[in-house]
C-alpha cells in the first residue's frame, strides 16, 4: 500500500503534505497549555484526514501518552500496526456486536455508556479470560452519547464495580464531553463541569479509582485551565487548527496548520469576454482572460459549496474559483496572467506563503475547518514532509526533491501514501 517515490520523478496532480514537525511542535504547544493533564492524541477518521498512523506517531513522539479513536476499527488498525510500548488506546463509538472481544485482547480502553455495552464487554472479557479496561462515559450535558446522570449512572457505576471485583474488568476512567467549549462563556460549559464533577464523586464514592478522568478536547484544552483533570483529547488542534475563529487563530495558541493541499495547474487557455465557465455557466468571464484549470474536484473534498467563492494562491495571487466545482476539477479566472502548466496551486495551507488556510476554505463554503481537512479524499495522496518541527530553512514551496529526512541527510524522497492508511490496511 505504501508507495516511496522520488518525486523528481512524481508530479502529481495534486497533493496534500503533511508536516510531521508541525504536528509534533503543535503537540509539544498543547502540553505546555495542559501541563498537568496527559495528552490523548484524537487520530480518528485517519487523523482528521492526515493520515492516521503517521499521526499517531509523531504525536506520541512528541509526548503524547494516549491515542483515540472513534471506531474500535480504528483502534485495532493501530494496534495491529504497532505502537510504542506503554502507550495507551481508547475509542468510544461502539454499536452492539462490535469487536469487543479483539479490543479487550489488544487492551484498548474502551468506553462504555449504557448497560448493553456493560453488558456485552464484560461476556467479552469472560471469553477472552482477560480484564477489559472499560472507561465509563457520563452524559453531562452534550445529549449525544454518555450515560445520563442520576439513577442511570447509579445502575452503571454499581453494575461495573461488581464486574470489577469480580475481576472481569477494570474500570480505567470515567469521561464526558462538553457541548459548546468553541463558545467561551458559553453557560452550558459551567453547568457541564458541575454536572461531570458531582458524577465523579458519585462513582469515586461508590468505589470507583479511575486512572484517568476527563472532558476536555480541543476548544477546552485552549481556553479552559478548569476543565483539563487527568488528560485532554486533543483532534484539531493537533492538525494546527483553531477550533473556531472566535476563540483566536492557530497562532494565537503557538499552533501551526499540519496539512498543505496543493495541485498541479492542468491547463491555461486565452478566452473572449462572455465566457461561460463551467456546469450551469455561473461564472461568464467579464471580459477577455485567462483561464486556470485545477485538477481536484469535490471527489477530492473540495467542497462544493464553495463553488464561486474557495480562493486558491496561484503566481502568488489569490483567486477564487470561477464557477461550479465539478467533481474531479475547477477552474479560476487568472485574469490575463499566464502561469505555466504544472504551476502550483495552492488550496490552503499554514498561510505564511500567502495561501488561503483551510479556515478561509470553510468560510467561504459555510462549514468548519474540521470538514474542510477531514474530508480531504482518498485520491489525494498524502505527501508526508518533516519539516523540523515547521522550522527546517527549507525553500517554503515545499517542493518534494529539495525535502531531506529530519537530518537533511540521505536522498531527497518523499513517502507517498495514497490511502494515508501506511501500514493499516494489515490489520483490516
Ligand atoms: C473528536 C473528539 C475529540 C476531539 O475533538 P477536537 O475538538 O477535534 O479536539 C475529543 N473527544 C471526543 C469524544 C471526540 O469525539
């Protein structure tokens, strides 16, 4: 699955680079901001799109204690692909048949909101003569998953400590999530804490010695010292993005965007004033121009709401997409200036280029930075970099060949990972 290319030899069409360095200065960023707190690093949907297992890595290289996922599939990906000893897995999105008794074997935390979930772990750990190490999920106010508070906590605290003396389990944290953490001041953040501590003393009484207790993702591991207990769960902000524009920008917190996605324009052509351009002709060219063909589509997570509004940094000057994003391509008006086929362009990326960053893109489509990155599609091969924590004095255009491992020594190579799944696709 795991191409290694020179990319002297491999222009691409388009391409989403993913600096390792980055991720792990935004790692070491996050820990600085919750120095009490452990770091779990959120990997799921393959790392916000970045590609999971590299993710997984660098963040645990960085400090990182613990990695989550959503899916028990994911976790047992990474699991199967190895790594480092002592590190800690957690996923939380279980439906009832799920691999209970693979994620018991491979110890992984798993969580658990209801008694059905009580009930089908603790068989699992029973087959597999093994402890499941069950971290129990309180709904404190998000009204998604999680066990609401009062006489269902009772039954689900009580029920897993006589698992746990029975030795069937072990019961390892006791968890929420908040709701509205992107709004400071917002009242249900208050109201979610007292609710998350007074279910943490219910089952701390009852008998409950969890190692970890937590809350806090991202906005409240920024903005919310209060709310960071043992660990914080950390997913985009360890992609170096800002959660939401209102609580600052990536830099405001130290943290620089992970993910570059540029592509290779495909085609630039004279047109007359009066052209349409594009399905529907939503855009007719205002007078005579040059046109600029991108090769990446909403096939390829382009979204297709941002069809006559995306900006894209092509000869160092921004454009926006001129028309309807089709499905494998768009187009920009470059207004008479020509640009060679195979220049680049630049979708978003850190921005310090000039270039849109992937808060611009969810602008102008109308959605949040995590939509933009996460959606980001398979057909984009992800080019993994390493840029010395974000700070190597490399050329800035990110231009594969002149990219060096962490010591710029050795040949000038670039992985290449189609899927952004290295490694996974074994334990699948
Ligand atoms: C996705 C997720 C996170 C990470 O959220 P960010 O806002 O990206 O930091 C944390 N906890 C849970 C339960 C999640 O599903």
């Amino acid at each position: 699955m795991n191409e290694t290319v020179t990319a002297a030899t491999a222009p691409l069409r388009a391409r989403a680079e993913i600096d390792l360095g980055a991720l792990r200065a935004n790692v070491r960023a996050l820990r600085a901001l919750a120095p009490d707190a452990a770091l779990m690093a959120v990997v799921k949907s393959q790392a916000y799109g970045h590609g999971a297992l590299r993710c997984a890595r660098a963040a645990v290289e960085a400090g990182a204690t613990w990695v989550g996922t959503a899916t028990p599939e994911e976790a047992l990906a990474l699991h199967a692909a190895g790594l480092p000893d002592g590190v800690r897995l957690m996923c939380w999105l279980w439906t009832p048949g799920g691999p209970w008794r693979e994620a018991v074997e491979a110890g992984i935390d798993v969580s658990v909101s209801g008694m059905w979930a009580l009930a089908e772990v603790t068989a699992a750990a029973r087959a597999a003569g093994v402890p499941a190490r069950v971290q129990l999920k309180a709904d404190t106010g998000l009204g998604r998953s999680g066990c609401q508070p009062g006489e269902d906590w009772a039954e689900l605290v009580g029920a897993a400590l006589r698992a746990e003396r029975e030795g069937v389990l072990r019961v390892t944290g006791l968890w929420s999530h908040f709701a509205c953490a992107d709004e400071p001041g917002h009242p249900s953040i208050a109201a979610q804490l007292t609710v998350f501590r007074e279910m943490l003393d219910h089952a701390e009484a009852a008998g409950v010695r969890p190692e970890v207790r937590h809350i806090a993702n991202s906005p409240a591991t920024l903005t919310l010292p209060e709310s960071h207990f043992d660990l914080v769960r950390c997913g985009i902000a360890l992609y170096g993005i800002s959660p939401s524009p209102e609580i600052g920008t990536p830099a405001d917190f130290g943290l620089r965007p992970v993910m570059t996605l540029s592509a290779s324009v495909a085609l630039v052509k004279h047109v007359p004033g009066g052209h349409g351009v594009s399905y529907g002709h939503h855009y007719v060219t205002p007078g005579a121009t040059t046109l600029g063909l991108v090769p990446v589509g909403y096939a390829d997570g382009v979204p297709r709401h941002a069809s006559g509004t995306g900006p894209v940094l092509v000869g160092g000057k921004w454009r926006t997409v001129a028309g309807r994003v089709a499905m494998d391509q768009f187009v920009v008006d470059l207004g008479g200036d020509e640009p060679e086929p195979g220049a680049e362009a630049v979708l978003f990326g850190p921005g310090d280029r000039g270039e849109p960053t992937a808060e611009d893109w969810a602008q102008a489509a109308g959605t949040i930075a995590y939509e933009i990155v996460t959606r980001i599609g398979a057909r984009v091969p992800r080019v993994y970099v390493d840029g010395q924590d974000g700070r190597d004095g490399r050329d800035g255009r990110g231009a594969p060949e002149k990219l060096g491992g962490p010591g710029g020594d050795g040949p000038a190579r670039v992985d290449l990972d189609p899927t952004g799944h290295a490694d996974e696709g074994r334990a699948r």
